[in-house]
C-alpha cells in the first residue's frame, strides 16, 4: 500500500522538522556544502525567502514532515527574474519513496504559475540520486565546476542542472 504524500505550504511550525532533516545532510553527506549544522534564524531564511514567488513546501505523510522543497532565488538582479533554484531535501528514513519525484513535479508547477522560464539545480557530483531525479525529469547538465567545494577532507565537483520550462 502506497502512503499519500501530502504537500503544504511551509510554516513557522516545521522549522525543527526540517532543521533535523537539513542538519542530517550537514553532518552526513555532500548533498549540501554546509559544514557546520545550523539554527532556527538560519533555517528561516532558507524557508521564507519574503518574496511570493519564491515558496517552500513541507512533505507531509501521516501529518510527519517527511522533506521540504523551495524554489529559491538564482541571483538577486532583475536580469535574473525569470530564472530559479530548485532545492529539495527528503529524510533519509523516507528516500527512495517516491517523494523527491512528487517534490519535484509540485515545484515544477509552481514555477510554471509564477511564470519562471528556467529551473536550475546545484548538485554535488556524486550525488548519484538526485542526478537521476533531474534527468528523468526533462533537466540536463549545463555546467560542470571542478573541485569547487571541500567537505570531509575531500575536494569534490559540483554540477549544474537546468530544465526550461516553456
């Protein structure tokens, strides 16, 4: 039996559901170049961004934070405004479920409503997974960063993903 994922509107309440899922990826993996875990204050400003067009999302199932996603900004000049990042974070305990796809789908749509004509997505090289999310989903690599991050005593690649969406 599949469970339903259900996606909200990311809210004050969820900042320590999603600070553990975040602070997770901080300490265990290269899906983030963060190094060091991070607060509340800091988990804020990832989540509300202050402008409309950029949301962020809570994956809920059974009414526990499973993930979050947002739609951030690319860069903060106007020549920009069309064009956003994608970020999209699932609990460990619950990859491989299918959410990170209904994630991605929703932040497509949302996108779409706002009237973004290009998505991006930073991933780490090796982040094998979340490649494969982006490419099954009309993304293609558009840049390739060499050695551009240090993270466990390691010097690791970074890659571009991009879909356009009109």
């Amino acid at each position: 039996m599949k469970t339903h994922l259900e996606i909200q509107n990311f809210a004050q309440e969820h900042i320590e559901d999603a600070l553990q899922i975040y602070n997770y990826y901080i300490e265990n993996s290269t899906a983030t170049f963060s190094i060091e875990p991070i607060g509340p204050n800091a988990m804020e400003k990832l989540a509300f961004s202050g402008l409309e067009r950029f949301p962020a999302f809570v994956l809920l199932v059974e009414g526990k934070v499973v993930g979050y996603s947002l739609l951030n900004r690319y860069k903060p000049r106007e020549a920009y405004d069309k064009t956003a990042e994608v970020t999209i974070y699932i609990a460990q305990e619950h990859l491989k479920k299918g959410y990170g796809q209904q994630a991605l789908e929703h932040l497509i749509n949302q996108a779409k409503r706002h009237d973004f004509h290009a998505l991006l997505a930073v991933i780490c090289q090796e982040n094998t997974g979340s490649l494969r999310l982006f490419e099954k989903n009309g993304f293609f690599q558009c840049a390739h960063f060499k050695e551009v991050g240090e993270k466990f005593n390691r010097v690791l690649d970074v890659v571009v993903y991009e879909r356009i969406l009109s």
